[in-house]
C-alpha cells in the first residue's frame, strides 16, 4: 500500500439545485486481488471509506454513521441499502458513464450516475476521485541545519 493525497468532488443536482462538495484525504492505494483499493477516512462520516475499482467499475463502500454500498458499473442500475441512524433505506445507482485512468504515480475516476431512494429519482451526479502518491524523501536526501 502507497500512502497517497485523494482529491474528491462530488457535484448534485437535485431539482436544478446544483451542489458541489470537494475534500481533500490522506489515505492509502493498493492492489487487492487484481482491483485498485483506495482508503480513506472521513470525519464528517465517523469512519473509513474504501474504493474498490478497475477499468470496468468501481464499488464505493462508506462505513461510520452512514454505511452504504455504491456500485458503479457502465449503464448499469445496481440497488443496495443506504443506512442511517434512523433506518434504512434500499438505494439504486443508475451509472451513466464510468471513466478510470492510473499511472505508477496516481489516477482518476469519474463517474456520472442517478441516485434512486425508496424507487424515486433524488438526484443526478458526478462524482471525481484523484489520488497521486506522496512523494517519499529518502533520509540522505534530508539536510539539517544546526545552529549554536
């Protein structure tokens, strides 16, 4: 595992109301049985999330107040369960484009998918995760200064 700088941007629009939400987390990127893995904590959330992705699709597990499975796959409408404190609801995606690109260095996936709660069309969105390796400093490359 690379300990890596992830960048998401998360854009809805809920009845031509448009949102964009972007953090910023330090997090790790893997390999895990021949898919990528990204993991990273959320504080707003109280736990960790974990992207589990190849070129073809990509699984977005939250895990913390809100727990929920988001599997992204091409033209594809996929249900799982969104769960809260104060019950749980059955959720679908609706992935209109699905788009994933990775060097040694880093990568990108982009995602456009409809949001389905309880059967109804909540919202439609774009969601971008980027992440690109910390660049490691080897210690004899460190200089330290000392003064008297």
């Amino acid at each position: 595992m690379q300990t890596v700088t992830i960048h998401t941007r998360l854009i809805t629009n809920v009845g031509g109301q448009t949102e964009k939400i972007q953090n910023t987390f330090k997090g790790t990127w893997g390999i895990r049985d021949n898919r990528h893995l990204l993991s990273y904590n959320e504080a707003d959330n109280g736990g960790p999330t974990h992207v589990l992705f190849d070129m073809v699709q990509a699984e977005l597990r939250r895990m913390g107040q809100v727990r929920s499975r988001m599997t992204f796959a091409e033209r594809e409408r996929i249900s799982s369960c969104y769960i809260t404190p104060h019950g749980t609801l059955p959720m679908q995606i609706h992935t209109h484009r699905y788009q994933a690109a990775m060097s040694e260095m880093g990568g990108r996936l982009e995602v456009s998918y409809a949001l389905f709660l309880a059967g109804s069309h909540v919202s439609d969105n774009k969601l971008l995760i980027e992440w690109e390796v910390l660049k490691h400093i080897p210690t004899w490359e460190v200089l330290f200064v000392c003064t008297s």
